[in-house]
C-alpha cells in the first residue's frame, strides 16, 4: 500500500456473545420504527418518531463505545423526528450497517 492510500479501519467489536446478541436484538426491534431510510455516503441515515430520542440515544451510545474504531454514530434531534446516521470509512461495514438497520431500502 502506497503512502497515499487509506487504510480502512478493522471491522472490530468489543463485546461479549451475549452482549452482541442483546445488541443485535435492540437494532432488530428497532427496524420497525423506522420512518424513513436512507443510504448516504459510507452508509444509512434513518428517521424516527422524536418520541423515541432516548432509546436512541442510548443504543448509539452503546454502539459507540463498542464498534467506535470503525463506526461512526450520529444523533440529531430534528422538528418531529430524530436522525441516526451510521457511516464508516471501511467498505466492508456498509452492507454492515444496513443490516443494522434493517436495511428498509430508501424511503
């Protein structure tokens, strides 16, 4: 690799088997709640109803601390909505994050 080439970052993950079965449950039940989906640049901005702020808040808080070598977490709270946005600098981790996700196709 040349000097001006970008090394991506490890798809690496600090937690347990079990915490990363809770983990991947609270995405999975999430999905559902989704308003609205979308891919962007190195990955997925998603919607939700402002109602849910704290759960949201809180998993990306959790997401951040474990997949934070390689993931971006963006929390933004919005009129009537709050935006999550997930992005990454490694290739391999969008089809990742869309899986995350709940990969709605983009609404």
């Amino acid at each position: 690799m040349s000097t001006t080439e970008k090394q991506s970052p490890p798809l690496a993950c600090t937690l347990t088997v079990g915490e990363l079965a809770k983990q991947t449950l609270a995405w999975s039940d999430l999905a559902p709640a989704a308003l609205t989906h979308k891919r962007i640049e190195g990955g997925a901005a998603t919607t939700y109803p402002l109602t849910m702020v704290d759960q949201i808040e809180e998993l990306a808080n959790r997401e951040s601390q474990c997949c934070g070598t390689w993931l971006n977490v963006a929390v933004t709270r919005l009129d009537a909505t709050v935006r999550l946005d997930l992005t990454t600098a490694n290739p391999e981790g969008v089809a990742l994050i869309h899986s995350m996700l709940g990969d709605l196709g983009d609404t």
